[in-house]
C-alpha cells in the first residue's frame, strides 16, 4: 500500500461516468461506489477477524487492497437502471 485510495484507472473511469450520467448522476455514481466499497471491505475485515479466532488462514485485513472498479461499476448500474441517485435523499 502506497497511501494511494484511487489508481489512475479509477480516475479515468470516473470521468467517464461523468460523461455518461453528467455531473449530478456522475458524483451520485462516485458517491455510491465509495459507500459499497465501505461497507464491502468491512465486511470482508470484519469476516477476517472473527473467522481468524477459530481457524488459521488468510484474510483481508485493514491494510488490504481491493479493487475499486467493480463499485465503481455498481454505482453506474445502480443511477442509471434504477436512477437511484443520492441528491434526492
């Protein structure tokens, strides 16, 4: 882990999204793909620890990476099939 929270892809494929879904939509998109991330990679420590207690292995930890685009991916589906979008809450 070099301190980075986005790569240079995640950037591209976020203008992207903007071109795609404009501003609002694009942000909405970002927005959602950063809370599905979260709570994801959560999830995934949070099965590492207690799943550590009992059985030896290897699992993600804080310091793990995973891929962002896939949530980025989520939130195009999520605004564009469904228009859910985070500006109407």
């Amino acid at each position: 882990a070099d301190g980075r929270w986005m790569g240079f892809g995640d950037a591209k494929l976020a203008i992207g999204i903007g071109f795609l879904l404009g501003l609002s939509g694009g942000i909405s998109a970002v927005i959602l793909a950063f809370w599905l991330g979260a709570l994801v990679g959560l999830s995934l420590v949070l099965y590492g620890r207690l799943s550590r207690l009992s059985r030896r292995g290897k699992y993600l930890t804080i310091k793990s990476e995973i891929p962002f685009a896939p949530f980025l991916i989520a939130g195009i589906v999520l605004n564009l099939l469904w228009g859910f979008n985070v500006f109407l809450f």
